[in-house]
C-alpha cells in the first residue's frame, strides 16, 4: 500500500519533531520550572544581572527607606584616587580656612555688640519707642524662623520615610560575580558587606541555593550595549535598553555615592532630557509622537559620551569576585 503524504498541520497546533512526541514536548516546558520566587519576596532582597565592559556579574539590590541604612563607607575606596584625594584635602583645607574665618568674624561682632551695648543703655530713654518696635519685629521673625523649621523639619522625617536603594557592596565598592555558585559561596562566608544590616540577611544566608540567583527580566540590565547603541543614531536607539540603564546607573550612584553620576542624570539635564523623551517615545498618541520629535533634537555624540563616562565610573568602583 503505499505511503501518504503527511497532512499539513494545522495553524493553531504547534509542528513537532520527527523524533518529539507530543508528551515529550510537554515534558520540555516541565523541564524548565520559572525560578521560585517565594524567598526573595520574603526577605525583600532581589538578585541583580549586570553587564559592564568588563563582563557580567550577579549581585543583590534591596530598597529600605533611608533611615534604616548606613551608607557605604566610601573613605578607603577614594584614598585609592590621588586626584580625589587631593581634591578632598583642598576642599577641607578651604572648610577650615572658613571656620576660622566664622570664628574670627563671630568674635568681632560680638564686641561690636558690646559697645553698642553700652552707647544703647546712654540713650535707652530717647530710643524706647525704636526699641518696642524692633523687639515686635525680632518676635516675628522668631515665629517665621519657627515655621521654616516645622517646615524643615517635615521634610527630613519625609526624606527619611524615602526608599532608596542599597546593593551588595563594601567600602564603596559593587561587589559582582561571576557565577551564582560564587555569590551564594560569599554570602554564606559571612564576609562583612553592606547588606548585613538588614533585618532579612541572616534568613538568606541560611536558604540561599545557587538555583534561586535567577534574576527577572527587569533586573536584567546591559550596561556594555548602551554607548554603542547610542552611537549608532537616533534610528538605532533602543528605548527599553537605555531606560532600563538610567534605572540602574541612578540605584548604583546613590548607593554607591557617586554625586558626579548621579549630576549627570539629575533632573534637567541632557541625558535626564534624553530619558524623558524615550520613555514618551514608547506611548503611543500624540505624547508619543512629541517624544521621538524631541529625541531627533538630542545630539547622538553627546549622550553617547555622557554615557561612556557614566559606564566607566561606575566600572571603576565594581569589585569582581571569581
């Protein structure tokens, strides 16, 4: 009898292998579980996949408000930059210098104050009337100065209650890995870093298996494709690559206390003007039109260059860890 043809599949099914059944293709999604998110949600710690020119590393991220944390001691990472260092030492030379200069200037008013002192008590009589009035207007100025305070005051406790974010890093330095064996081998050592000061980080320690260094899509990031997808025009650009980029340039400034990053991304600043126009290019509509008409008026070199330099300060305070 002889052997038809097979019949074409139809458009809804999936076409399998000549040697794949359909249980064995079932069986291939099983092989593949989506990692288990149940301890990070926990202890409210993620891992983080970053990509440098160097290569790619794992590390940890965690968002706590800014009252809970110690910043990272950054004293030894910038003693190991002579230009900084010698910066640091002008600046507190100059602090100094003023001091002083308050100190003196706080002495000579208070003897200028002193004589007027007593020429005031010969002419107390004639100057009462200028005296009561000053005295409202100091009462005043207490209460305004009052109120600034409250106000002050208000946005501290507000800029207390700010979560920030907080990586795994000691002494000013990112520490990233290689493998995931490596980091879960570091963080079971006990080694002192900067994540120890959670209230979660002993719980981690103790359940953390080299299958759940399994980072998400969005926190995935590649800091190696940024200055070459820049450079290559307006056309190339890829939004989701270089929005996701300032999310994690602008974490690792702050947690890692790099003001000169963190300026350049700053609000009102070109590469800041360069994020607000991709992330409106990606809307549909009229805001979406407007933002890819603002991005063709945003100079490919000069981001490109902004960004070169964001990427290497931040590779230069990253501690790789085989």
């Amino acid at each position: 009898m002889a052997r038809q043809s097979p019949q074409r599949p139809d458009a809804d099914e999936p076409e399998l292998d000549d040697t794949e059944t359909p249980a064995e293709a079932d069986e291939v999604e099983v092989d593949r579980p989506a990692a288990d998110r149940a301890l990070w949600d926990e202890v409210r710690i993620d891992p983080v996949e970053i990509a440098l020119p160097a290569g790619t590393g794992y590390t940890l991220r965690a968002y706590r408000s800014a009252r809970e944390l110690t910043p990272t001691d950054v004293a030894e990472r910038d003693l190991d930059d002579p230009f900084l260092a010698r910066r640091q030492v002008v600046e507190t030379e100059d602090d100094e210098e003023v001091v002083i200069l308050d100190e003196e200037f706080a002495a000579l008013s208070a003897d200028e104050d002193d004589e007027d002192g007593k020429k005031d008590g010969e002419r107390a009589t004639t100057r009462r009337g200028t005296a009561d009035a000053d005295a409202d207007a100091d009462a005043d100025d207490a209460d305004a100065a009052g109120d600034e305070d409250d106000d002050e005051t208000d946005e501290d406790d507000a800029a207390g209650d700010e979560e920030v974010p907080v990586f795994l890093t000691h002494k000013g330095k990112l520490l990233l890995f290689k493998t995931p064996e490596s980091l879960v081998t570091f963080i079971r050592s006990g080694a002192p870093n900067d994540l120890s000061q959670l209230d979660s980080w002993n719980e981690l320690s103790e359940r953390l298996e080299p299958a759940d260094i399994a980072p998400l899509d969005e926190d995935t990031y590649e800091l190696d494709l940024v200055v070459e997808n820049l450079r290559g025009g307006h056309d190339a650009w890829d939004p989701a690559l270089l929005i996701e980029a300032g999310e994690i340039a602008r974490d690792l400034a702050y947690a890692l206390r790099l003001p000169a990053v963190l300026d350049m991304l700053s609000a009102g600043s070109s590469l800041d003007d360069l994020d607000e126009a991709l992330r409106a290019s990606v809307n549909g509509g009229v805001g979406g039109f407007l933002g890819r008409r603002r991005l063709k008026k945003i100079g490919a070199q000069t981001a490109s260059l902004g960004w070169r330099t964001i990427v290497g300060k931040i590779s230069a305070v990253v501690d790789w860890r085989d």
